[in-house]
C-alpha cells in the first residue's frame, strides 16, 4: 500500500515492527500511522484485543493489530469523533465552556 493519509508504514524506524502481527511476511501493510493507539483512553470501549494488567489500570495491547490495519483507519476516526460528541455534550450539559 502506498503512503497516503490513512496509510504510513516507517520500516525504518528502530522498533518497526512494535510487535507481532497476523501476517508477519507481509508487513508492507503494516501501519504506523497510529504509531501510539489513539483510542487506548476509551478503555474496555477501544474494540481491539487488550489485556488488563497490575492493578487493572494499565492495557497490554500487544495483541492488538486494530491501529496497525489499514481497513482500520476509518473504524479509528469514527471512535475518536463519538468520543469528542460525547465529550462536548457532557461539558454543555455540566456547564463547561467548550
């Protein structure tokens, strides 16, 4: 896949890959683009496939490949954009300014 918007694949970078994916033979579809998971603040609501460790505060998602997914890009923009809607009417509704 070529680098675009939804696709960026560092195969240059020192951790490249961050950790095992299905198809490690093809890891010219890996991507990098969510470098650090955008969605790891929504907790058990994130969709992708995490373990609770310790005190069950902290996700081990190293078996997670959602953000690593170019199919993906889409399923992580709209996470993010409910996660802003539920944000701005819970300010509007306590009050806050936005």
């Amino acid at each position: 896949m070529k680098n675009n918007h939804k696709f960026f694949c560092n195969n240059e970078c020192k951790y490249f890959p961050c950790h095992k994916t299905p198809d490690e033979k093809n890891l010219k579809n890996f991507n990098c683009l969510f470098c650090y998971c955008p969605l790891y603040f929504l907790g058990g609501k994130c969709g992708g496939n995490f373990k609770y460790v310790s005190d069950g505060r902290v996700k081990n998602c190293a078996n997670c490949h959602l953000p690593h997914m170019p199919e993906y890009y889409s399923v992580i923009i709209s996470k993010l954009k409910d996660a802003a809607k539920s944000k701005i009417k819970t300010a509007k509704k306590d009050g806050d300014d936005i």
